[in-house]
C-alpha cells in the first residue's frame, strides 16, 4: 500500500489522536526563582512534580521552547520498562551491587509512574503487561539467552525465558525461536500522559512558560530572548535538543528514531496475532525495532532511520523520509504478515539523547548550582521519572534540607563523560554504525551462525556502545 495514504509528520501520532495543546505564555521578561528548569518533557516535567510536592514553599519556573511534551516526550513509542543505559559500564565502576541497586530503582519506578498517574486522575492508556523481547535468527537467540541471564544476575529473578512454541502463544511474530518476558512494563500512550502530567504540575503552583527557548544555560541564569530567569539552581533537562545551547553542541549526539502507526486492525487480523496481553515488544536485532497494541487496535512501530543529521541538528515537526516509512512497513510485515494489507495512518520522527558512553546520568554541581539529567539512549519514559525524583533529592540535599539519600547514592548520578568528536568524525561515525549494525543483521538473517556476527561486535568496540 502506497506511503502517499500516510500522513507524515505534524509531531506524533499521539498529538494527532489526543490533540495538540495550547501553548502557555511565554516569558515576560527578567524573573527570579529557587528552581529554574530548561525543558519541559518528561524530565523537567516530574523533577518540577516531585520537587514542589516535597517542598511547596519553593519557587519553579520550567521554561519550555515549543510545548511541554513537544520532543521524544511527545513521540516515544510508549514502552514504560526498566530500561537503563550504561548499567554495565556502572558495575565495572561502581561494581555489581551498585548496579543490582539501580536495576531494582528502576524496576519499581514502573510501578511508581503508574501509581501517580492513578493518584493524579491521569488516563494514559496504561496497561501493565510487561515487556516481551523475541529473537528469530540463531545469533539472535543466542544474544537473548545472554540477555536473559544477565538480566537475572542483576537481580530480575521474576523475568521468563520462553521457547517459539511458548512466545506464539503470546503474540505470534513469524519466524520467532525465542523469546524473554519481563512484568516491569507497561504500555501508554505517552503524549496523555505528558499532557496530564503538566496540568499536575502546574495544579500544583510550577510556572510554566512555553514558546521560551532557551539560549544558554550558565550558573544561576537561564538566558532567553524573552528575558533571564536567575534562580540558585538551573537544571537542564533537553535530553535530545541539548546540543541545541551553547556550548552543549558536542555533549549529547541528537539520536534519530522513527515511527508508524497503522490504522485500527480487523478483528480477523488480530485473531492472527495474538498478543492479547498487550506487552510492549522488541526484538534483538542490532538495528532493533519496539512496539506496542494500542488501545484503540492499532499497531505503533518504531526503529531507526536516518539515525543522525550533520551538525546535531533535529527536525521541526516529525517529518519522515518515505524510504524510512518502507522500511518500517518491511518490519511491521515481517513480524505480521497477516497485516500486510493494514494501512500505515501516521509516520514521525524525533530525537533522543546520547551520550558518548552511551550512559544515562543524573548530576548537579554543588559549586555552580548547575544540574542536568539525560542521556536515556531511548529508555527514558521510565528512567526520566527516576531522573527526576533524584534531582529532587539532590536539590534538597545541597540545600540542607535532607541528607544523603538512597537516590543520591546511585552509581549514574554525577556520572562524567567526554563530549562527542566534531563533525564530520560524529556523523561518519554514527552512519558508520547503523550501516555496521544493518549489515550485520542482514547477514545474521541469511546465515545459520548462532553467533552474532564479527561485524557488530567490531562496531559495538569502536564507537563504545
């Protein structure tokens, strides 16, 4: 079916079921606050949730440049799953029960999200049906049963590993010899819950100011064309629009993804599939694709497709190229032939932050206020959460109003890292991965190794992923 039926672009599907909102006013000029904080997507959003919820006497002022949930907030695939980037590179630092405590943060703060959409009256299509990760080569099933073990050495006791006769049983996805299950997931839709989630905010005396970028981020000063904030503590939460302010143009590579949706599939197609369980799904491809059912019966499909653009720059309003739009349908139909005839209602796009270590961190330096969260290389529905309740306890830390806490002490908070290579080494190198990582699942479909082949491994070496 002709891409020419699809409509590109104009955000996300998400906005384009549930509406875009009406931007709040921007800034009015030169203001002061005790907590100024740079975007308004998930991070900024639940550090502003649970630093005014601890301490109402504070004064937030978040300031956003589009709408709050306008970047990969916005555009996600709605996997809310216990994800986390760096964690090995954190058990070699900080050594394995460091990690164990940041797997188990993260696990629970599946539940934690869910438990404050419900207290806050928040409909985001939730539904707890874990996360569901199939292999269907042989070399992807050996790097699942890997998976799979090391997930259960850090401490994921109630993860299952499950056969081809058990996973169709599950979703039928063609050709699946394997597959590993975990209950610390949830599908949502995530522009609902962005949207919710700054009402709550703002319910709760943050001021939000949007159509505000920010230009430069320095100690104590927030610099916009609509005047300054200063407030004793600027926390920069950008994630993938973070090279976007000055000086920041090297600190974390704006990572493309793209997704489709389909329209609502028959009953007859679905009877085919499966996948009544609504899990969130993935597979373990080095190019790897997620999914999820929605609520209304279509399918939202995601992956890489043009995975960088030259000079850190992102996109405008989600447009999609439509050989990334093929390629999409190719995987949406190699998983479900039974909906090859579906028509693709929506395609977009969106940036997300990543790292040159490929980690997550959480930071705040004491000598110049200056705190920022990020860095979730595409797992940040949760971990955003957790980033933001971390700021908050480091916040209130510095400011004598608590000691240490448990979220203080996790081994990604103050986690440093070099800055990506200029250009045009960052773009040659990123190109040169997802060429690397295309080829080798090319290869990997096509042969009968069960190891993954030598060209990701040497790929996965050079650029430190």
């Amino acid at each position: 079916m002709s891409s020419a039926d699809t409509v590109n672009g104009g955000i996300s599907f998400w906005y384009a079921q549930d509406g875009v909102p009406v931007p709040r006013e921007p800034l009015g000029g030169n203001a002061s606050a005790d907590v100024c904080i740079v975007g308004g997507g998930f991070t900024g959003l639940w550090t502003a949730y649970y630093l005014k919820k601890a301490a109402p006497f504070l004064t937030i002022t978040l300031l956003e440049a589009k709408f709050c949930g306008y970047g990969a907030s916005g555009r996600n695939g709605g996997w809310l799953y216990n994800g986390i980037a760096g964690r090995d590179a954190y058990a070699k630092a900080h050594g394995h029960d460091a990690a164990v405590r940041l797997q188990r943060a993260m696990n629970a703060t599946v539940d934690e999200v869910v438990a404050v959409a419900a207290e806050e009256g928040i409909d985001a299509d939730i539904h707890q049906g874990g996360v569901l990760e199939v292999a269907y080569t042989p070399a992807q099933l050996t790097r699942l049963r890997e998976f799979h073990a090391a997930e259960l050495a850090f401490g994921e006791g109630d993860r299952v590993l499950r056969g081809a006769r058990e996973t169709a049983q599950r979703v039928h996805v063609a050709g699946a010899v394997g597959s590993t299950w975990t209950p610390h997931g949830a599908r949502l839709h995530p522009a609902k819950l962005v949207k919710g989630l700054a009402a709550a905010v703002e319910a709760l005396g943050v001021t939000i100011h949007e159509s505000t970028p920010v230009t430069e981020i320095r100690p104590k000063h927030a610099v916009t064309p609509y005047g300054t904030v200063r407030a004793p503590y600027v926390l920069r939460c950008t994630e993938g629009f973070t090279a976007g302010l000055k000086g920041d143009r090297r600190t974390w590579l704006p990572m493309n993804s793209s997704m489709i949706a389909t329209e609502p599939l028959p009953e007859r197609v679905w009877d085919t599939i499966g996948w009544e369980g609504m899990e969130t799904l993935g597979d373990m491809a080095h190019a790897y694709m997620y999914a999820q059912r929605t609520a209304d019966g279509r399918i939202a499909l995601g992956g890489r497709g043009v995975p960088y653009r030259f000079g850190s720059r992102t996109d405008n309003d989600g447009r999609t190229q439509p050989a990334t739009i093929d390629a999409l349908r190719e995987i949406l139909v190699r998983f479900f032939p039974a909906a090859a005839g579906v028509r693709i209602a929506h395609a977009w796009s969106g940036v997300l932050g990543v790292p040159r270590d490929w980690c997550a961190t959480v930071a705040l330096d004491r000598s110049t206020g200056l705190g920022w969260a990020g860095g979730y290389v595409g797992s940040g529905v949760a971990a955003t959460n957790l980033a933001g309740r971390t700021l908050r306890d480091l916040v209130r830390q510095d400011s004598g109003q608590t000691g240490p806490t448990d979220l203080t002490t996790l081994p990604w908070v103050n986690h440093r890292v070099r800055k990506w290579e200029p250009e045009p080494l960052r773009w040659l190198g990123v190109q040169g991965m997802y060429a690397a990582y295309r080829e080798a699942d090319r290869r990997e479909a096509h042969g009968h190794s069960a190891a993954t082949h030598p060209i990701a491994r040497a790929a996965n070496r050079i650029t430190g992923h």
